[in-house]
C-alpha cells in the first residue's frame, strides 16, 4: 500500500516538473500604476517593484513592455505555486519512504 502511495507521488512530482519546464520568460514582483499628480490622475507610468537576493528594487517599466512583464509576473507566480506543491509532495514522500524503511 505504502508502495502504491510512493508511485502516486513520484506521478505527480514527474507532472508538476513536466509543467515547470513548460513556463516560459519569468520575473519576480508586483507592477503598479503611477501617475506624476496622482491626484489628477495625469502623468501615468509604470512601477515594477520585488525583492531579489534579499534586495528590495524598483524599475521604471515602459508602457509597450507592460503587458510582457504582466506575463513574466504570472509566470513567476505559477512557478511559485508548482515549486511549493512539489516540495510538499517531496516532503510527504520522504515521510511515506522512512515508513518503508521502519519496517524492513
């Protein structure tokens, strides 16, 4: 049964891994809206703001490149999502392994 479990597993892992190879162009970060006199709303332009190596950093984005840094973005967040399912999955795998070897 336990081995049965571990199949499932290494299943789901080969699927997510699969998925992960798939995502394309990625980049950490939110991207907002600005406007020079916010309270005319006139002025608009782009912010992109992450942290990356424990750094905090703002870019200024132009607004032909906004929709492909909304697509970076999502990507970004898929491939967040999948790591963290995988490393659940792993983790329970390792559980479901050590139970094997308890019992030999």
């Amino acid at each position: 049964m336990i081995e049965k479990k571990l199949a499932q597993i290494e299943a789901q892992i080969k699927i997510i891994k699969t998925k992960i190879m798939k995502i394309g162009e990625m980049r950490p970060g939110s991207l907002t809206e600005q406007y020079k006199d916010p309270v005319n709303h006139t002025g608009s332009y782009y912010q992109l703001s992450y942290t990356f190596e424990m750094k905090c950093r703002t870019e200024y984005i132009r607004k032909g490149c906004v929709r492909d840094i909304r697509r970076q973005i999502k990507n970004y967040k898929r491939y967040k999502r999948l790591n963290a399912e995988w490393i659940a999955l792993c983790i329970e795998h390792s559980k479901q392994k050590m139970k094997v070897m308890s019992k030999s």
